[in-house]
C-alpha cells in the first residue's frame, strides 16, 4: 500500500483527491496563516502505522465504526515536545488549551516532497509513548473531528468559498423554478388537469433535485454539518430546503394520483344501474398512494426540522412557519387514516357482504340517541360494490312487527307497542343500536352488521355545499335555509295520502344530494364534503355502531359511537326525549349552568340549572307552536344524592293495558331500569341507574313564549382529600353533549376554599378568581374541565 495513502474510514473529508491521496495542490493554494484555536488539547494525539496488530481480537474504533488493529493505526499520546524543525509555535492557556500555528512557508520544503508517513515516523514519533489501552474514546473522536473540520474548512476556503459564490444563483435558479412548478401543480389540480399536474409535481422535483446536486459539489458532509457553526448554517439550511422540496413534490405526486381517482369517482348510489363500481378497489388504489405520499412529507418534515430559521430571508419567514407547523397535522391525518384503513375495508365488504341500517333522527323532535326516527335506509354492499341501497319512512317497517313488546313507561303515553321508531329510548347508542337491529329483524328484515345514524343537521350542511336543489315533483326548492321548513311542511300536511308515504321527499331527495356532491369535483367541494362528515361524527349528528366487537372498538376509541363514556370524578349529560311535544326542539333555546361547591372537609355539592325557552307561538307551521313536552333524564356520577329539584311537573304515568294479560313480552334492559327506579312522591323525581351513571328524571313542560327553568341539588358520592402523603388531590367534570343536540349554552363553574390554591388547571383559558374557576362555551361538542388543587 502506498504509504501517504490515507485510510478512507479516518479521514473522509476534504482536502484529498478522488483516489484518496492528499491534494496537494488544495493544499498549497490555501495559502497564508491559518489559526486553528481551541481545537487541540494539550494531550495531542498522533497516528503511527503498524505492520502486526498488538492483539489478534483486538478492535480499533473509527468515527463509530469497528476495524481490526491490523487495518488502522495506532493512536499514540504525545509526551514530549514537538520538534524545533516542525516550526511550530504553541502558546498554553490556563485551561491547558491552546492555538497551534502552521506557517506554510516555514515548512521544510523536501518534507513537503518527500513521503509524509516517513516523515512522521523519522521526526515526530521518537517523542511519542503508546497510549494505555483504558484512554478517552469520546475525548479523541471529538478532537480529531474538530481538527479535521478545522482544516478542511481553512485549507478548502477558498475554494469552499469561490465555488459556493458560482453556484448560489444557480441553485436559487432551480429552486425558484421548482417552487413555481409546485404551484402551477396544485392550480392545475384546481382545474382538474391531472395529466399537467403530475408533469409540473415532476419537474418541480427534477429542479430541486439538481439543486441539491449543485450543493452537494461542495461535499456533503461538509454543508451537512455546517448547520451547528454560526454563519455558515445558511449552506445547511439552503441543502435542507431543496431536500424537503423534493420530497414534497414526490407526495404531491402521490396525492395528484389520489385526488384524480376521487374525481373519476361517479356516485355509487346512483339508482340507474350504469355504474359499477367497486369502492374496495378504489380504496386500495389510493390506499398505496396515500402511503407514498406520508413517507415523503415525514422526510419533508425533517429537513425542514434542520433548517434555522434566521438562515431565511425575512419575506419568506412566516411561510416557512405556516408550512412547518401545517405539516405535522397533515402526516397526523393520513396516519389516522391508514391506521383504520382495515375497517374501511370491512365497511366496504371486503371480508364479505355487508349490510348496514341508516336511521335518520329528527332532531327537531329530540329522543335520547339524537331525534326521532321518522325514516331509514338499508344499504347493501360487497367487494366494494353496492348492490341495493334504498330509503323509506320508518312506518312500513313497523307495521310488520308481529311481536309485542313492551314499551318504556313514558313512551307508553303514545304508542301500546314497542317498535322500531321509539327504539332509540337509551342514551348509549350502542344499546340502543342493539334494539333497533332486533326490531328490523323482527319485521321480516335481514340482519344488519351496523347502523348509521344522521340528523336533518348534516343534510342542511351538504345543501349549503350543492346549492339549492329543485324537486319538480314537489313544487318546491330546497337549499340549506329552508330545508327543515320545506320537508316538514310536506311530511306533516302536502304528503299524497292515498299513496301515504309522508317521509317520500326525503327518499327522493337523498339521491340528489348525493349526486351534485359527487358531481361537484372540484376541491373546495370535496374538502367541505369531508369536513361536513369529520364535524358531523365529532358533534355526534353522525353516529356507527358495528356488530363487530372488534370494529366497535375502534369506532368507540374514535368517539364515533355516542356512547355514555366512564369518567372517575363529575359527569353530567343532560337528556331530552320529546314525547308528543310535535316538532318543537327546533325553536327551544337550551342552557346548562352546573355549579360545584367544594366545601372545607372536601365533599361536594353540584348545583346544575337547565334553562328552556320556547320561541315558538308566532310561527308560520303549528308544529312550532305547541307546547314542548319533555321527559328530561340528568345523567350524574353514579352514587351521587339527590338533595333538591325545582321546575319539574308532578306527574306519574299508568300502563295504558294490561300487558302481562295480552302477553305482551319484556325488554330485559327496560325492565331492569324500571324495577329498579325509585319514585320521589312528593317532587316526581324517577332515580336510577344506567350505563354506570345515576339518573334523575322528570316531567318538564314549556308552553310557546316561556321560559322554563329547571334546578337540581346533589352531592357527589366522592371527596377530595389531603395528607402529608398526598398534599394534592384533583377535581375534574366531563359534559357529555346529548347526540344530536345543536348544542345547549353551557357554563361550569368550580368554588373552592380559599384556603386551597390551584395548582393546575384546564383548559388554558378558564376564568380564574379568588375561590372560582369558571368557563362559558358551547356543549356542541364534548367539554372537559380539570384542576389540582393544594392546601396553602
């Protein structure tokens, strides 16, 4: 081997030439002094080549990698001083460190000739002693780095700096052109010009491709570390933003692919049996580029992590912050999606034929799930493709019950017999799903293995997307503002009562509107689509439930299933079933105040006040001018005591037959509820227990122009404690908003000792003073709030 040949794993940095030699040249035409401070310590390390390992299993470790002692050098720990011919002047600092000059023109010119290993071994080595075994391999590796930095920096400047001058426009030529052709790429998707758009996706990576060559002309590893040194980061920073250029341009090529099937997709609930498509298929196309694409924006994501953002020009700053900080968000995304891409799969039929219930809940006549099922669908599909999907009023179903059931006390005041549109009776949708799917079954239906649920509050949404929508056989025009009014008018008095099918516009008009939303294929429509449905299933005016314990699972995990979840300290969720009070729930104004008092000794007592106010009376339709009849169930920890109710109506209700007579049959859930719940004579408080909650139940009325206000006293079945074990303790509520509510204003507020301090709370914005946290929101959707407390 030739002697000046340089061990590539040692010393893989510049200046050597492509064969590994020292560049002589490079280095001659650094030129001038150069000062390398604060890089050696006074131990200086030196290397001597040997020809026999000084043992057989010994290792020598290079920059993190593993050699045998007979492949590198040994390192030596200089003990002497460094010879007078080296021409060196060292000066000591009382920290033993110090700066080490080389004074080029002082170095002997045959030595420069001559063979440097050679020379080291003839002049330098003799002053040398072998290092004991134990020495400091971080204390070396970060020396011998810092000197080798240090002299590839100075001795390669010049160039380093003449070749990074030729090249800046260059790379910011090619930049410029690549971030052009990221947005000509996504106005192209605008105008759905797919085949425009992937050119210009790839010729924005091409740019940024050869930017990032023209940086890596400069060595990689060098711009690469420049990040850490002050002044030059701006090279590090320059390379990581082509990098994560590229990568963008790779997933918006991916996602191009994606939204360019999603365009091509016709509805697949078109009745005119033209098309036949398969939605799995579709799926699992988009699937594998949704995969692409999350790979590329998590590499995007760390280049733009190493980019700082001083190296910036100031104009492109807040860009540069908007893309970082939407980026993480959109990897969360798709990650939520392929994480649960096996239950689309199943929902589309994949593991076999599927057949799902639609129920659609008015919630201008509110009942425990969402509203009163007044009509539904039946949706069949297999391998991805639908095979029947149909929408009809909820009566004809029922009038094919056989079986008699016996229905909830309540219930009882309108209809005899259990069935199919009073199923929904339980808060927790999944035991209210599991009765819905029985009663189906009863009527000569097949099985269903989900069920779907949607209020009249996602159709108005989706009317907002497509636009007013003309049903000719109707008379009327529908759109987002006029819908409930529009359908109810023809539901309650136009309906054609020969044919007598009220719910039919509703059956006509679904269709429609599933039409113009697939028609629309544009991106604002689609991204509003699935906005529509991303806010319908967090405000639970979209509720799933499947038969498939394990797919249930993911759907509760999701919050997707409307069921009563278990909290470990204060609950509430207040329940209103609209029973024969018309459609009145649309013009009730609805507030919920809940107050906890925490007393000295750590027990607590909750104040919750229920404000109703009917806006109805002057109203066009004499469904809005009825009065409200209510039988409101408040959901409370379980165990809790019931100390106080005002506002309710007295009233207690007797069975309309004799149903053990008639041999009418029992639900085991309702009649445990029933045999359990104990009835307050003198308030008409109905106590019990359900889905791990206590429950108190009453009658309420509210006539139209009136307001109601309805206030329950209770204590809470837990304390808050302290010892000198647990100086802290918490206190913390969960407001479950009832499914399919528009949503009732809510305040919570927590009083405390004023002996106590908060030590924390949530969330961030709650009102805090002497003695009280307190927040006013909306119970669209469902509220937390949580405290630590300490004893001052």
């Amino acid at each position: 081997m030739n002697k000046n040949q340089i061990i590539p794993q040692m010393f893989d940095v510049r200046p050597v030439d492509e064969t590994g030699d020292l560049d002589w040249e490079k280095i001659e035409s650094a030129g001038g002094d150069v000062d390398i401070s604060g890089i050696f310590e006074k131990d200086y390390i030196a290397a001597k080549e040997v020809k026999k390992p000084i043992r057989e299993e010994a290792s020598v470790y290079q920059l993190g990698k593993a050699f045998k002692s007979d492949e590198v050098p040994i390192y030596q720990e200089f003990s002497g001083e460094l010879p007078e011919d080296m021409e060196a002047k060292i000066e000591y600092s009382e920290q033993g460190m110090g700066s080490m000059e080389y004074l080029d023109d002082e170095f002997p010119e045959e030595e420069k000739e001559s063979d440097f290993t050679k020379y080291a071994e003839e002049k330098i080595a003799p002053s040398f002693k072998t290092a004991p075994w134990n020495f400091n391999f971080r204390k070396i590796a970060l020396s011998f780095a810092g000197a080798t930095l240090a002299i590839t920096l100075v001795i390669g400047g010049f160039t380093f700096l003449n070749r990074g001058l030729a090249i800046k426009d260059k790379v910011l030529g090619v930049s410029k052109e690549g971030y052009t052709d990221l947005m000509s790429a996504i106005e192209s998707i605008k105008g759905q010009d797919f085949q425009r758009s992937s050119l210009e996706f790839s010729n924005a990576y091409d740019n940024f491709s050869q930017a990032s060559k023209d940086l890596d002309t400069m060595g990689s590893f060098l711009v690469d570390i420049t990040r850490f040194f002050p002044g030059v980061s701006k090279l590090s920073s320059g390379k990581n933003a082509v990098e994560a250029g590229k990568h963008i341009s790779l997933a918006g090529e991916s996602l191009n692919e994606v939204v360019k099937i999603i365009y091509s997709l016709e509805n697949p609930l078109s009745t005119d049996g033209s098309q036949d498509i398969s939605l799995l298929s579709i799926f699992e196309s988009t699937e594998k580029e949704i995969i692409k694409a999350r790979e590329e924006l998590k590499k995007a994501q760390e280049n733009l992590d190493k980019i700082k953002i001083d190296d910036l020009p100031e104009d492109k700053r807040g860009e540069f912050v908007a893309l970082k900080n939407k980026l993480p968000s959109a990897t969360e995304t798709i990650d939520k999606f392929l994480n649960n891409s096996h239950i689309f799969v199943d929902l589309l039929g994949g593991n076999g034929p599927r057949k799902y219930l639609f129920l659609f809940q008015n919630n201008q006549e509110m009942r425990a799930t969402g509203g009163f099922i007044g009509s539904y669908g039946l949706l069949d599909i297999s391998d991805g493709k639908i095979r029947k999907f149909f929408v009809d009023g909820i009566f004809n179903p029922d009038g094919q019950l056989k079986d008699k059931i016996v229905p909830p006390k309540p219930i009882q005041k309108v209809s005899a017999a259990w069935s199919m549109h009073d199923s929904n009776w339980f808060p927790d949708f999944p035991t209210s799903a599991e009765k819905a799917i029985v009663f189906y079954e009863k009527t000569g239906g097949p099985t269903a293995d989900g069920i779907i649920t949607i209020t009249p509050t996602i159709m108005e949404k989706l009317l907002e997307i497509t636009g007013p929508i003309e049903m000719e056989d109707y008379g009327v025009v529908l759109d987002s503002e006029n819908f409930i009014e529009k359908t109810q008018q023809e539901v309650e008095v136009d309906y054609d009562k020969e044919e007598n099918r009220p719910k039919k516009i509703l059956a006509d008009l679904a269709p429609i509107v599933l039409n113009k939303v697939f028609n629309a294929k544009d991106i604002k429509s689609i991204s509003k689509t699935l906005g529509v449905i991303s806010d319908g299933l967090d405000q639970k005016h979209i509720l799933l439930y499947s038969q498939n314990e394990y797919l249930q699972n993911i759907i509760s995990e999701q919050g997707w299933s409307g069921e009563v979840l278990s909290t470990p300290k204060d609950y509430i969720s207040v329940i209103n079933t609209n029973i024969n009070g018309y459609k009145t729930d649309g013009i009730i104004k609805e507030s919920i105040n809940h107050l906890a008092e925490i007393k000295q000794d750590g027990s607590i007592i909750n104040t919750v006040t229920i404000t109703r106010k009917h806006n109805g009376g002057n109203e066009e339709h004499e469904w809005w001018n009825k009065v409200n009849a209510n039988y409101l169930r408040l959901y409370v920890p379980k165990g809790s005591t019931l100390l106080s109710v005002e506002g309710q109506t007295i009233e207690f209700n007797d069975s309309p037959l004799d149903y053990d007579a008639l041999g009418f049959k029992r639900d085991a859930d309702v009649q445990r509820e029933e045999s359990e719940m104990t009835i307050n004579v003198e308030s008409g408080t109905r106590t019990y227990e359900d889905a791990g909650k206590t429950v108190f139940a009453n009658w309420t009325y509210v006539s139209p122009q009136e307001t109601l206000t309805l206030k329950y006293t209770y204590l809470l079945p837990f304390k808050l404690a302290f010892s000198d074990d647990a100086p802290a303790d918490s206190y913390s509520l969960f407001a479950q908003k009832q499914s399919g509510s528009i949503g009732s204003d809510f305040v919570s507020e927590v009083k405390y000792p004023t002996n106590w301090e908060v030590h924390w709370s949530y969330p961030e914005d709650v009102k805090k003073s002497d003695g009280s946290l307190k927040i006013e929101t909306k119970l669209d959707i469902d509220r937390f709030l949580g405290s630590v407390f300490l004893k001052k």
